[in-house]
C-alpha cells in the first residue's frame, strides 16, 4: 500500500522544501556543547488512500509543481520508516515517536496495526502512540477501549494520542473519559492536540482546542499524565493562542506536560517570536521540567534538521542553560515515559 503524508503534519498550512538531510548522524549542539541524547515525541506515518478527499486536495494545492501532480510519491518517499530514520539521522535525533491517528473526517487515519508495524521496522530508533476512532462512541466504547489495550500491550507503544479538533469531541465530555481511566491504569500517557488547525473539517471551537476545557479531566485522574501538545497555538491567526491556559494548568497541576510541536516552524512562525516567548514563559514559570520535545515532523525533507535547529534558536532567546536544553530534549521523556536511557 501507498504509504502518505498525513495532513496533520501540515499544521502550519503552508509546504516549504528543503534539502535531503545527511547520510551522517550529526549531534545537536548547544551552547558550543553536544547535547548528547535527543528524543522527538512527535512523528507521523500514514497512508494516502485513508485521507478525506478535501484534505489531499488541500495538501495538494500546498505542493510545489510538479510534486502537486503525484504528491502520494513524495509522502511515500518522507513518511516511510526509511525516510523518517533519514530525518533523524540528519537532524541529530536518536529516537523518535510515531502516532496513530483516527480522524477520518478531518486529517485521516492511521491505524494502531500501521503504527506499529512502522515502529518494529527499527525498534531500537521508534517509539509508538496508539489512539481510538469515537465516531461511534455510544456504541462502540467497549470495543474500541479494547483495542487500546491491546495496542498498549505492544513493548514499544508507550503513550495514547487524542486530537479533539481532528476528532471532533469536546475536551469536557465525561462519555471519553474512560481512555484517560485506561491511560492511568496503564500508567501510560496521553498526548493531546491543543490550539487550532487549519485544516478541512477540523473543528475550532474552545471545548476542542482549549485545554482549559481539560481541567475537570487532570483533575479527576491525577495518575494520568496529560501532555498538551502545541502549547494551544493558534495556527489559523498564527499567535499565541491559548498558551496561558497550558502554562497554568502544568503550574497547578503535576500531572500536565508541555510539548511545542510545529508551533515554532517557519510556516507557523517565521520570526521564532513565538517559539521564544513559549519557552521563555515556561522557564519564568519554572517549568522546564514539564517540557518534552516534538517536532510535528517530518513533514517534508529536511524539516526535522530545520525544526531542530529553530528550536536551539528558541532555547537560546529565551537564555536555557545546557542542563536545561537536556532535559527537554532527552531527560523529561525518559522520566515520564520511564523508557530506558
């Protein structure tokens, strides 16, 4: 099957090529000093045929000609296992997350059997998220509940990812409050959209990009961890959005994690301005160890290495020591996720 760039790589709404990445596996360095370790919790992998026709329409509109005329051959180049460990090679990531996806009116679906299929091509470099389909909850809780589980039950599928907007239910609905019961007896962790997306059929609204709408959630299951992804970026206005509401809720409550997937890529914000204002935030809130790496990659060639690169710029504006730089781009991960250094 044709493997695709799944749209919700393309937060920013707007596709810039780069050069391939190097053959060779650079360390990242900050500060003159290599950060020895990096993790990226945010990868996609997917399938063409599984995106709404209006969303490959859209994405196709956003490649360059002649890759517009075929742009299932370019997703099949970036997306597979091979081309995302090229990535990660390039921009000096040792590993890396791959998410499932179930938004079948939105961004498309990639199923847990995918995901984890991608993620055994290399499980020494892959991490895997699995995720549920609550088109039809009411009916089908149970069964999808399962399937969690069983996915969880995979040695490399480490934490659960929910994308409200993409999916189409609101953050405070006490009916899907169950897969944070499962996360926590699982003691897995839930990554989640936050802020708005440009794309067709999202829905943006407050109760679906808003994590303050999550509250009543970390509230009632203080042992699952909630990471809030995007820090509430808005990527339709392209401003900081709801990123307050994210820093006050890891300030009060232990078990909120902050993650700044794509918010801070050249499409999203150009300048860094707000990239830097993020991480600067969060270190005046002393929260540096709430903050885990994503890059919302790959995207397109080269974006880990670029993404990577903007995210030392950030961390420099916003005056991180090295200690600091480690612990977002490896430490946090390792101590929440408790995977093996």
């Amino acid at each position: 099957m044709t493997k695709a760039w799944l749209p919700t790589l393309f937060l920013t709404g707007t596709l810039l090529l780069a050069p391939g990445c190097d053959s060779s596996k650079p360390d990242l360095s900050y500060q003159d000093q290599a950060i020895p370790n990096a993790i990226d919790m945010h990868l996609h992998t997917g399938e063409w045929a599984l995106i709404p026709r209006r969303t490959q329409a859209y994405l196709a509109s956003k490649f360059p000609f002649p890759f517009s005329l075929n742009p299932a051959k370019l997703a099949d180049d970036t997306l597979s296992a091979e081309g995302i460990l090229d990535q990660m090679d390039g921009a000096g990531i040792d590993k890396a997350v791959l998410l499932a996806v179930y938004a079948p009116n939105s961004v498309g679906i990639t199923k847990n059997e995918w995901m984890i299929q991608e993620i055994e091509q290399a499980p020494e470099r892959f991490y895997g998220f699995a995720s549920v389909q609550v088109d039809e909850w009411d009916d089908d809780e149970e069964a999808q509940l399962n399937g969690l589980k069983e996915a969880l039950a995979h040695p490399q599928v480490i934490g659960i990812k929910l994308a409200h907007a993409h999916q189409d239910f609101e953050m405070n609905d006490p009916r899907f409050y169950s897969i944070y019961e499962v996360a926590g007896e699982a003691k897995t962790p839930v990554y989640l959209h936050t802020g708005s997306s440009p794309f067709p059929g999202t829905i943006d609204a407050e109760k679906h990009t808003d994590a303050a709408y999550l509250e009543e959630a970390i509230s009632a299951y203080p042992e699952t961890v909630f990471i809030l992804g995007h820090l509430g970026f808005d990527f339709i206005n392209q401003n900081e959005g709801t990123l307050e509401n994210c820093i006050d809720l890891a300030k009060r409550y232990p078990n909120v994690y902050l993650e700044p997937s794509a918010m801070g890529s050249k499409g999203a914000d150009p300048t860094g301005e707000y990239y830097a204002l993020a991480l600067t935030r969060i270190k005046e809130e002393g929260l540096i160890d709430r903050l885990i790496y994503g890059s919302d990659g790959p995207q397109y060639p080269g974006f880990l290495k670029d993404y990577a690169s903007r995210t030392l710029d950030a961390m420099a504006n916003a005056e991180f020591t090295l200690e600091e730089a480690n612990a977002f781009f490896y430490e946090n991960f390792v101590r929440v996720f408790g995977v093996e250094q």
